[in-house]
C-alpha cells in the first residue's frame, strides 16, 4: 500500500538562508554570517556546515531594527 505523502511543512516553518537574511535586514551576507559564527543570533548549521536561521529569531530581529551599523559589536540574546 502507498502512503500519502506527507505535508510540506508551511513556509513559515522553512529555515532561512543566509543571503535571505541579508535581503530582510538590508545587510551583507558576511554580517549575516558573522553574526551566526559568533553567537550573536542564533542559527543552525547543515550536515556540510551552511547557516540557516529560525524565520522567528529573523522576525525578531526585524521587529528589533537591527542593521550593519548598530548593531555589528552588540550581542543578541534573541531565541535563547
């Protein structure tokens, strides 16, 4: 017997790319990811080692207005 294929999860649910990040938060793609290595906003990593990021901790950031300038130094505890 077939089964039904499961639903795609919403996209709501989907993890953000980086440079989908960058887009968002009018930013470089580089911030975005140094922003990941150092902790600074919480993010996943693939099996072969790529960022991903939560589209609520993205949302957070947004409601929050961080950009490049103001925050490239402050730390976030967003999602924790």
């Amino acid at each position: 017997m077939i089964k039904e294929p499961t639903e795609r999860p919403a996209l709501q649910e989907r993890l953000m790319l980086p440079e989908e990040v960058a887009q968002l938060l009018v930013v470089e793609v580089s911030t975005v990811k140094s922003w990941a290595r150092s902790g600074r906003v919480p993010s996943k990593r693939t099996p072969g080692g790529h960022y991903r990021f939560e589209p609520v901790v993205v949302e957070a950031l947004l409601r929050e207005g961080w950009t490049e300038d103001e925050h490239s130094e402050e730390p976030v505890a967003v999602g924790a």
